[in-house]
C-alpha cells in the first residue's frame, strides 16, 4: 500500500492508469472503427458551455440541472470583484462620517465601473444588467442627498437599508458568463449543428463524440463525478425507425465487437408531445390515489415529473407501480405506428430486445423512442447506455424545427468494468502484442556501445518494435536484472565485444537462450518470434 500521498484526486474522479489505459483505447478505437463503417464522423466538442444550453434543453427541474453541474461565473474583470466586495468590508455608522464619505465613494467607484463595463461589453449586457447598474446609479443620486456633507443627519437604520440596498443590487449583477462543465454532450451536438448551419448538408447528419462529462453525484461503483461518454447523434429531416434501428443495430455491433457480456436491450416509447401530456396527467390522476402509500421523492414527483416515478426502485413501491396506467396503451396512432415500424426493422436486423413500458429516461428532451442497454458485472449501476429520440430539441435550442434527431450515450467507464469483470483486461502491450513488457531491452555498456544502442533503438522502434533503452549505463548484472522486472521478452547486448564483432548478442528471456546476430539476423529474428 503506497503511502498516503498529499494531493489526492477529488472526490468522484479518478486516475486511469496503464495497463487499464490500454483497455481504454481498445475501446475507443473500436467505437471509431464500427461508428465509421455506419458513416459517423467525430466531432469534438468543448468541455465547457452556457449554463442555459442545459437549462433549456435538460429542463431546470432535472437533478442534472438543478443540483448536479459544475458552474461558475466566468469573468474577466476582477477589479470589478474587488470593487464590490469593498462594499461589505465594513458597516458604516453615523457616528463616524469618514466612514460614510468612504462608503459613498466605493459605491460611485463600482457603479462608474459597471457602467463602462456595460459600455465595452466587459460585462454581459443583459437587460438585468443594465437596470440593475441604473438602479445602483439612481440610488447613489438619493443616497448622496440624503447624506450630504458635511452634515450626516440621516438615522442609522436609514442608512443601514441604503447599504443592503447597494450591496444586492451589486451582487446581483452578472459580472460573465454563467458556465458550466457539461453534464453531457447531445446539447452541445446540437448547438454546434445549429451554429455550423448542418442542416443544409446532404442527407442526415451523424456525429459521434467521446470525452468526460461531469456531474455532482454521489459516487458509487459505476458512478462518478467525472465519467466518459462515447455518444452518436443522427440529426437530419427525417424521423424514419429504420434510423432508429439503424442507431441501435451500430450500438449492438460495437458491443458484440468487444464481447460485451450479458448486454440486454430494452426498448419503449415514449409519445410525443401529441400523446404524452394526456398520458402524464392520467399518470398524475392515478399517483394522487395512492399518493400516501408511496416514498418522499415519488410523491414529489407527482408534482414535478410524474414520468420519473416509474424510475422508482424502491421495494414497496413497485406493485403500486406495476398497477399504473401504461404508455404503450396511450401512444396516439402516428407514435403506435412509429413504435410498431422500429420493432419490424429491428427484427429486420436480427437484434433481439426487450420492451420495458417503465423505460422513460431522466431527460426531459426525449420523445418516442427510447432504449437502454444492460450488461452483466456491474450491481446497481447496470446501464451501460441510454439513448432515444428527440425530435423538439433542435427547435428548442433555436434551429429547425424540421430537423429531427436521436441518439445515445454509452457510460465508458461502465462499459469498462463491464469486460474487466468478464476477463477482457488489458489489451498485450507493445504492437508486437506478445507481452505486458517491451519486445526489446537494449543493454549497452560504453559509450561507443550507447552511440550504437541509440541507433539500433531508433531503427528497431521504427520497424514497430517496443524497446526500452537505459538512459545512464548501468553494471551488467543489474541492467538485465532490470529488463526480467520489465518483463521484457528480450535483451539486445551491445559491449565493445560487439562493436569489434559488429554484431549483437540477443538473450530470449523466457529460456535464457542466446545467440550472436548480426543487425540484419537480429531483424528477421524478433520477426518471425
Ligand atoms: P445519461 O446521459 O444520463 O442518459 O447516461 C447515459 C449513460 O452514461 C448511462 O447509461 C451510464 O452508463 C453513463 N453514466 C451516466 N451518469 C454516470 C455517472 N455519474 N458515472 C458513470 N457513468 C454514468
């Protein structure tokens, strides 16, 4: 156990280390490799956006939005911050006028600031900005009235609410923007598709991205605060189920590609905005009845997103549950009919699945179609992917309504442990792929031998080989005592034996088997190893 050190990663996020790194990459590279064969191409999107791309699209009232997301007021004017906070230093009284005149003149200073700060843009120019920087400005007019020099008549209390006063109303201007990590990417996929003007390209548009996503959860097994997504996006004019399998049979490829093992896919719909709201306030009507029976957050629920309380794993909630009324029995006859036509063209693809009417996903932009993908080895936390449909969204966000989107992310980190527990550990080291360590250890004593070693190493690396070459000469012994700890399959000895001889001397260090080869020898050696 290594000591405990100073720093540590903050709580929920992680270091990924090699050799999992290299289970990392295999799974990485797959999802490139089978996404393009389907004609997705990646987009890499920033880390940071607007609070308000997840506000709008994720819905204010989801945990993602109202309590999970990493934001900040991003400024660049802490001399505005300074000045403001100049403005909570010290109370001033009465009773010691130079106090006041002080008070009063940090409440000019700032509001002179936040006006040029509107001027050059320095702060964003909202319109609560701006009638909060005239208020402080009309206020600061009555205030200096009110306590004129020299004569500071005014009573303490009349003071103290011009001071709370001055103090909110600062406060409350925006000095940046409000940003935040993103919580996930399909938002800013589609923001990107609106601000790059996609829609006029040909046919659908299909993206694929991959990177962490953060959210302030309670960390578990499978649960982090910084997680990684590997996500597609087909975003285009049309709403065909053939594309809604087509997204899912890719999914399914990729998986069975890795040996995912265990993988279920469950399906539903969802409705539309047609269906769904007659069939949320029927939902509704029914919760009410049993309201008393069920747990704090499901009764909340009924208020806020009756949807979610069919999420509920809660023991005693779920024969109350299984009792509710069911969307697939309120779907309108254009949702049915989508539902119906996306099961066909997944039979057409020969990819078996499971209907779950209790499938409603946590987002507020999903419509219709909606599916999630299980695997075995991962407890609670078994979703390794969440996908569906979300025709509104790109309208919603301020581009087309006609275009029309789905899409799915699968959790990297799920999907990791995933084939961990099923044996899939890291992928053999090297290119060669023989071993954990490199193909070649490349011992050289004496300066002239080092000349030859870096020379030698630079070929062999060329020709793809793995060789790991001591930067300061060690003695023998302990040099190939490193390349056995370095699990290395073999050592290349370069001495000034060799140099005369012009060869090397290449020990196999599974058998301890040596011979003498010349550069040209020792290439087609370690080749047909
Ligand atoms: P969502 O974006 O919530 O639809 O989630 C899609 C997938 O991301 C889920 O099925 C999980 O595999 C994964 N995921 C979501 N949240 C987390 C998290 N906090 N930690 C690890 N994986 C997550």
């Amino acid at each position: 156990m290594a000591e405990k050190a100073k720093f540590q990663a903050i709580k929920g996020v992680r270091d990924i280390l090699p050799p999992e790194s290299a289970l990392w990459n295999r799974v990485e590279q797959a999802a490139r490799e089978v996404f393009g064969t389907f004609g997705f191409a990646e987009i890499r999107l920033p880390i940071l956006e607007h609070v308000e791309l997840f506000a709008r699209s994720i819905g204010e009232e989801t945990d993602v939005v109202s309590k999970e997301m990493y934001r900040f007021e991003d400024y660049e004017s802490p001399d505005l911050d300074a000045q403001r906070k100049t403005l909570s230093l010290r109370h001033p009284s009465v009773e010691r006028p130079f106090e006041v005149r002080f008070f009063a003149h940090n409440v000019d200073v700032l509001t002179t600031m936040m006006e040029d700060g509107l001027k050059t843009g320095q702060i964003p120019k909202t319109p609560e900005n701006r009638i909060l920087v005239l208020e402080l400005r009309s206020t600061f007019y009555d205030f200096s009235k009110t306590f004129a020099p020299p004569d500071y008549k005014g009573v303490q209390n009349r003071l103290d609410s011009y001071v709370k006063h001055f103090q909110e109303t600062a406060l409350a201007v925006m000095l940046g923007d409000q940003l935040t990590l993103r919580p996930e990417a399909t938002a800013s996929v589609v923001r990107a598709y609106i601000e790059h003007g996609m829609q006029v390209l040909p046919g659908n548009v299909k993206l694929y991205y991959m990177g962490p996503m953060f959210r302030r959860e309670r960390p578990q097994k499978g649960r982090y605060r910084q997680f990684y997504q590997i996500g597609a996006e087909v975003l285009g004019s049309s709403d065909a189920p053939g594309i809604d399998a087509e997204v899912i049979e890719m999914l399914m490829r990729l998986f069975e590609r890795l040996k995912l093992k265990g993988a279920v896919l469950s399906l539903n719909s969802i409705g539309d905005k047609n269906c769904r709201p007659a069939y949320v306030e029927k939902l509704r009507a029914e919760l009410q009845k049993v309201r008393e029976q069920l747990g704090a957050d499901c009764q909340r629920r009924i208020e806020t997103n009756p949807l979610r309380v069919l999420d509920s794993k809660l023991e005693h909630e779920q024969p109350i549950i299984e009792k509710l009324p069911r969307i697939a029995e309120n779907l309108c006859a254009d949702c049915r009919a989508h539902y119906d036509e996306v099961k066909r063209q997944l039979g057409l693809r020969g990819i078996a699945y499971k209907e779950n009417w209790r499938l409603v996903r946590g987002l507020d932009y999903y419509m219709r179609t909606t599916f999630e993908i299980t695997a075995t080895g991962l407890g609670s936390q078994n979703a390794v992917c969440g996908g569906g449909r979300y025709d509104g969204l790109v309208e919603l966000l301020g581009g087309p309504a006609t275009t029309k989107g789905i899409g799915f992310a699968i959790g990297t980190d799920r999907l990791i442990l995933s084939l961990q527990e099923a044996g899939e550990g890291a992928a053999p080291g090297g290119p060669a792929g023989k071993a954990d360590g490199p193909d070649v250890y490349l011992a050289w004593f004496g300066a002239a031998a080092q000349v030859a070693a870096i020379g030698l190493a630079r070929r062999l690396r060329d020709a793809g080989f793995v060789v790991e070459l001591p930067a300061v000469e060690m003695k023998f012994g302990k040099s190939l005592g490193l390349a056995d700890r370095l699990k290395a399959l073999h050592a290349v000895i370069v001495g000034d034996d060799e140099l005369a001889a012009g060869i090397v001397t290449v020990k196999r260090l599974s058998d301890g088997t040596q011979q003498k080869l010349s550069e040209q020898e020792l290439f087609s050696y370690l080749g047909v190893v």
